[in-house]
C-alpha cells in the first residue's frame, strides 16, 4: 500500500526526469555558429561583453515575440540563462604596486634633510617627577608658557606713583596703603598670595581709574584685598570683618559697590601670574634649597610692597629675588647657570643690562628705602616665624651698597 510519501516521492522522480530529457535536446540542437566559435586568446571579446553572446534552444526558440524581448533585456544585462553557453576570455592582469615602490620615481631623488639636534645644555627637572599626578609635570611646560604670555596683559599700564603722569600719586600715599595692607593680611592670616594679588588689584585699578579722592584710598585697598581672598583663599574672612577692620572708614554696602565698580574696571580679568609661582619654578633648579628659597620670598615681597617695581613683570622680580638670595647664601658659588636659566624664563642675569639695574635698585632700597613699609620691618622681625632673614639681608645689601656692586656679578 502506497503512502502519500511514496506518491510524493515518484512524482519528484518523474520531473527530474523530464528536466533532463529537454536538457539532452537542448544540447544536441544547439548549433555554434562561427562567431560563437572560440577565438584565438588576443581577439577574444572582452569579459564585460558577455551579454552579446547569441543563444539557440527549442524551449527558447518556441517562445513568443515578448519572451525574446525580454530574453534580450536579459543577454543585455549580462544575466545567462539556463541553457546558454557562457563564452570566457581573458582579463587583464592587473599590476598591484607593492608598498615598497614609489609611484613617482622622481621621488626617489630626493634626498632626506639630516638636522643635527642642538645640545640641550640644561637639566631636564620635570621628566623624572611624570609619576607623581599631583605635580602634574606633564604640563608644567604649557602652563608657565601660558604664565609668561598673562604676564603682560596683567600689569599696571604704567608707574603712577611717577610725577610724568598729569595723575599720579605720591609713593608715600602708596606706602601707607601697602603698609595697612600688609597688617591687615597679617591679622587675617591669608596666604601670601592673596596679599601680593591684592596689591595688583589696587594698582591696575589706581593706574587706569579716574583719580579717588584721598578719603576713598582706603575703601579701595580693603575692597582689593576682599577681592584677592575670594579668589586665592580657602576659608576666607567674611565681608563684616573688613568692615569692621576699617573702623567705620567703609560699610559692607560700600565695599561691595567698591568691588562691582573695581571688577568692572578691570573687565573681571584678575587671572594675574603670582611670582611666588615663578619662585617655586626657579627654586626646583636649586635643589628646593629653603634659606635660599625663604630669603626669596621676603625679597620678592619687598619688591612688590615697593614702588619702583609697579609696572615690572611678575617673573622678572622672582628672578631677581631668587638671583640675590643666591648671592647671599653664596651657594656652591655658582652665580647662575643654564638651568637656572631656564627654569627661570630665559632670564640671563650676568648679561641682562637692565636686569642688573633693577637688582641694584631694590639693594639700594632696602638699605635706604624711599618710604619705609613698617608693618612689613615688623612682620619679619619675628624671628620665630622667619628667623634671621631681615638681620641677613639687611647687611649683605649694605655691604653690596658700600662696594658699589662690585662683586653683585662676579664670584
């Protein structure tokens, strides 16, 4: 008994029969005609022309007009059909260029630019500290270069304490606000950043804004200060203790009316380089020495407490500071050397004509100052604190002012 699997199976059979029966006549009727026949290799037709070629079948030949249309769309899009037979030729060998061979050979005579790395005459202080993440020494580079170019646009437009100016006004009214200033940034107990910052507040300020009245200067110095904490500070005094600190000079209205109008005047640009930054940067060419580095700091303080620096650029006086505290410690007697140089901003003390001039300017004042600043005699002369700085500096320089300099840049 048949199953209908066994039915399905015959009738399968039987087809492939028949396929093969027409395929066997396709076959023996079809003639090749001569431009069928295969052509010798050099004229053989090109592999893209291979819907051209002719084909001859009973199943095709017995077909309407419509099915050879659309056998010729067919042939033309160079589909084969079942039964046609496919006539091959040969394609170009296509040259693939190696990557070691240049396509231009004129290339080829061009010969490489061999530049000799100049030497690099100083120590390379920042590579060896690339593991430690808080020294960031990976962009060291790029932050005091982006230091250098503030440097200018930070600056006082000029000295106006210089009686060339139409407005000016006179270094002791200076001096008395640089010297309340220095008290009051004592009794608060800020970083010294935040004092030399306010002074650069006040003296941009002082430098461009229309002349204050005598009875405001001090309005301006607190408000500077306020200003500089805010920025620089962690925990900062908070704005009653200026007011109070003034003894009723300004009210906490005032000073923040004072620090709109300042704010504005300066377009809010208070992104000023603090020196102590470029006293640290020099400082690591000299082993991080702290009596050389301390001497520094009060040296650099002096100079900005001092009216004859007001318009010199932040690096310059960290230069100057660290160069004199070098002389005075007299370390290793090295006056300075190429990676002091370096570290330093390109500063070349020994053939900086205008550089020597302004060490010896601030030798000179401090020995015989124009207008004393006495909180800042004070502040250093705690001795708890600082030590012995104020005692050393004070007679090096006057030794230096009695020799004339003769050995200020010499060994």
């Amino acid at each position: 008994m048949s199953t209908p699997h066994d039915h399905n199976n015959d009738s399968t059979y039987s087809t492939i029969e028949n396929r093969k029966n027409q395929l066997n006549r396709a076959t023996s009727n079809l003639k090749l005609s001569d431009s069928n026949k295969l052509l010798p290799r050099e004229k053989r037709t090109a592999l893209s022309d291979i819907g051209s070629y002719n084909v001859k079948s009973d199943h095709i030949s017995n077909s309407d007009n419509s099915s050879t249309k659309s056998q010729d769309k067919l042939s033309k899009s160079g589909i084969r059909r079942e039964g046609t037979e496919l006539i091959y030729t040969t394609v170009k060998r296509r040259r693939i260029l190696e990557d070691n061979e240049v396509k231009d050979k004129s290339l080829t005579d061009i010969e490489p630019t061999v530049t000799t790395p100049q030497k690099q005459t100083w120590e390379d202080l920042d590579t060896p500290e690339m593991d430690d993440v808080l020294l960031v020494a990976e962009y060291t580079d790029d932050i005091f270069a982006h230091l250098y170019l503030r440097e200018s646009s930070t600056l006082p437009t000029h000295n106006y304490t210089h009686k060339s100016r139409e407005q000016y006004y006179r270094p002791s009214v200076r001096a008395i606000l640089i010297d309340w200033l220095v008290e009051v940034h004592e009794k608060f107990q800020c970083f010294p950043e935040t004092l030399l910052l306010a002074i650069n507040i006040m003296d941009r300020f002082l430098a461009v804004a229309i002349k204050v009245n005598t009875d405001k200067l001090q309005l301006v110095a607190v408000t500077s200060l306020f200003i500089a904490a805010k920025y620089e500070e962690i925990h900062l005094p908070k704005l009653a203790e200026y007011a109070y600190i003034t003894a009723g000079a300004a009210s906490k209205t005032s000073i923040k009316r004072a620090e709109l109008f300042i704010l504005t005047t300066l377009n809010f640009d208070i992104g000023w380089p603090n020196p102590l930054n470029f006293v640290r940067r020099i400082s690591k060419a000299d082993d991080y020495d702290t009596d050389t580095r301390n001497i520094a700091k009060y040296l650099l303080e002096y100079s900005i407490c001092s009216s004859k620096f007001i318009d010199v650029k932040p690096s310059i006086l960290a230069a100057m500071a660290m160069y004199i505290a070098r002389r005075i410690v007299n370390k290793n007697n090295v006056l300075w050397n190429p990676t002091l140089q370096h570290y330093s901003g390109d500063i070349h003390p020994l053939s900086n004509a205008q550089f020597q001039s302004y060490c010896e300017q601030l030798i000179e004042d401090i020995v015989d100052p124009v207008v004393p600043i006495k909180s800042l005699t004070t502040k250093y002369e705690n001795k708890t604190v600082y030590g012995d700085i104020l005692t050393t500096v004070n007679k090096w320089c006057a030794e230096q002012v009695e020799n004339d300099f003769n050995k200020l840049f010499l060994l």
